[in-house]
C-alpha cells in the first residue's frame, strides 16, 4: 500500500517567487533556430527549453576539445599529472593543421599552457601534445574520451581523435555536448574559468577566443567554438543571468556570426521566458513519516541529490509536490534506502520525480515497543 502526501516548499521560495513577473504564455513558443541541430537546457534542473534534431549523430569539429579538457582536467584531479609538468612536443603535434597554438618541436611546454592555449584559442597542436603525454599517443586517449562519455551518459557520441579533425566515425550529438558543457562547469568551476579568456598569448603570438557572445554578452561566459567543412559553424555556450545558468548548442550553422546570433535568441528565449528554483537540497528532510516497531516513531525522508525545476515565468506557485511511501514503515531500516518517491507537478505536467531515501537509520525498539505496535498494527490493519 502508497500514502501520497502533498507536500509545501519552503515559505521563502514562495515568497520570493510572489515578487516574478507574470507569465506571457504558459507554453512560450521557442524561436526559429538556422541550424542543423540545437538544444537549450537549464544547467540546474536540466531541463530541455528547446531543441532539434538533439539527439542527431553529427560531427563537432572543435568542440571535441570539450572533452579533451575534461580528461585533463580529470588527470589534474587524481594527481598523475600536475599543471606545471613539462610536455615534450613531439613532430606529430608540431605538425598539426589547423588551428595552433605555435608550439615547436622537441621543446618544453608546461600543461597549463597547453590547457589553456586549447581551450582559449583551439590549438590542435596543444590537443594532441596533451593527449601523447596522458595515454602515449592520441589513439589510447580517444579511448580514455570514450569511456569518459559513457559514463556521462553520451550515448551517440564517438571519438576517434582529441581535436575534432573529420575522421570516419567521429561523432555526438547537440544534447550530448550539453551534458558534457554541464560536467565540466558543475565538476572542474576552476578550470571553467579559462573558458571566458578572451584572448591567449604564447611564444609573442596573441590570438583571440572565436567565441564571439564573450564580447557581445557579459552573461556569457564560455564553453567552445568549432568548425570544419562537414559540421559547418558550431558553438557550445553557457550564460549565467540572476542566478540561472543556460546551456545551448548550436551545430551546423553557416558563419561565424550565425553561430553567435543563434545562440543569442536562444539565451534571450530561454532567460526571458523561464526561471529556476531550487527545490530541495541534499539530505534535507521533505517529509517524516511513522516507522513502526522502531527506536524512534518517526524517520526522514529526503533526496540524495539536490533536486531544481525549471518552469515557464511566473508559474512557480503552481507547482504541487506529492510524495508517494509505500506503508507500513517497519524498523530496522538503514539510511540511505530507497523508500517511494517524490513527484512535482505543473497542472498535469509532471516536472520532476525522483527517489526518497531514508535520512537516518533507525534501529528496532525494545521488546515493548514492537509489542505495542504489533497489537496496533493488528488494531488498524
């Protein structure tokens, strides 16, 4: 048997949202977008404001580097390298076309150099000086990306080489790049900084991000441009605006300038029409509930993970939590266990829904207290 229990947030949420602007509509229409493929994703909740063709295998040209940071960034975190070690440059990576970062052959470059020459100003050469000095050459660290990806959960993307070069079978996808974009702001904040650079200057050679929103919108603060003939005109951006992050990618668009305009509607859409609200957070109780035959008669149920919604402008007081236990709660129950659920509705759209867990362990009571309960239980079946 389920109890469903509605549950109130938190009176300073409902305050604050008494003070948002009223809704327009309440389904905002999403802007036309000139690309192949697109998607617009709140970074909190996670939510997809807009999209097409999301989920299209594509090439990504220069975004690929995206992940060839995160690797990196990886490595730096469990300590097998350091952003001060020295990287040999080997000719493979001198001789690398495209963009550069001019680094020479045979000489010493320190890895945050390279790291910051790739993600400022999209050196292939830095890439693969990267990728050579982590695995031992690129095609062990197309691997390393790959199983990265799948334990992010990109499961149309395919990596064959660390700088996005067209290669047969390099491939991912508009919202695989967005749930990349997201792991390497909530994972590696530091790092993410580097993203906002406008320009980098190495050997007497200044050259200038190609992100072009970082001049045209002080919101804007990263991720990374791409370009090849095949995949046209990328960009994957973030912007951050009272509080509310966005993600968008663009694939496929035909200039430089394109790629900037359309991910400009898509941010001004996105902020204009929609807000974010953290719900819960981690480890805060939302309901008690009886446990019988316990220690204590009552436990806390609450989210392993914080829990954010994204919801059109000015609707938040319509939001409606429920909560779903199954019954009777018996002790002995150990915190951490899954027990039902909570599910948050917007009139009959369901928002969000995610697993209670047991805050607390509570052990079983005395001989007493479990015959007492054991006469009640009988009592009210």
């Amino acid at each position: 048997m389920f109890k469903t229990i509605k549950v109130l947030f938190w009176s300073s949420l409902l305050l604050t949202t008494s003070l948002a602007t009223a809704a327009i509509t309440p389904n905002p229409i999403a802007p036309t977008v000139a690309a192949k493929s697109y998607i617009l994703q709140d970074f909190a909740s996670g939510r997809i404001l807009a999209e097409l063709n999301a989920d299209q295998r594509l090439p990504p040209a220069s975004i690929t580097k995206l992940m060839t940071a995160y690797v990196v960034s990886h490595e730096l975190e469990a300590g097998n390298i350091q952003l001060s070690d020295d990287v040999l440059i080997s000719e493979k990576a001198w001789r690398m076309v495209g963009s550069r970062s001019f680094i020479e052959v045979n000489t010493k470059v320190p890895v945050e150099v390279l790291l910051r020459g790739m993600i400022i100003q999209s050196g292939n050469d830095a890439a693969v000086a990267l990728a050579e000095h982590i695995a031992g050459s690129e095609e062990t660290f197309a691997q390393m990306m790959n199983q990265y990806a799948q334990q992010l959960g990109m499961v149309n993307t395919n990596y064959q080489n660390s700088t996005g070069l067209p290669s047969p079978d390099h491939y991912t996808t508009a919202k695989d790049i967005a749930i990349l974009s997201a792991a390497i702001i909530r994972e590696f904040p530091v790092h993410y900084k580097w993203y906002a650079e406008k320009e980098f200057t190495y050997n007497n050679i200044t050259q200038h991000n190609r992100n072009k929103l970082l001049w045209r919108d002080a919101t804007v603060d990263g991720l990374k441009t791409g370009h090849t003939e095949e995949a046209g005109y990328c960009l994957a951006a973030s912007a951050k605006r009272s509080g509310m992050r966005l993600i968008s990618v663009v694939l496929g668009t035909r200039s430089v300038n394109a790629r900037a305009q359309e991910t400009q509607k898509l941010f001004n859409y996105g902020f204009r029409f929609f807000e974010s609200h953290d719900l819960y957070k981690a480890q805060d109780k939302i309901v008690d509930i009886k446990i019988w035959k316990g220690a204590d008669k009552l436990v806390n149920l609450g989210l392993e993970k914080a829990l954010a919604v994204t919801v059109p402008r000015g609707r938040y007081q319509e939001l409606v939590a429920t909560t779903n236990i199954p019954q009777p709660v018996i002790a002995p129950i150990m915190a951490g266990t899954q027990l039902g659920e909570v599910e948050i509705h917007l009139g009959d759209e369901l928002i969000a829904k995610e697993a209670l867990i047991v805050l607390q362990t509570v052990e079983e009571g005395s001989w007493w207290r479990r015959l007492i309960d054991t006469i009640m239980m009988m009592i009210w079946g």
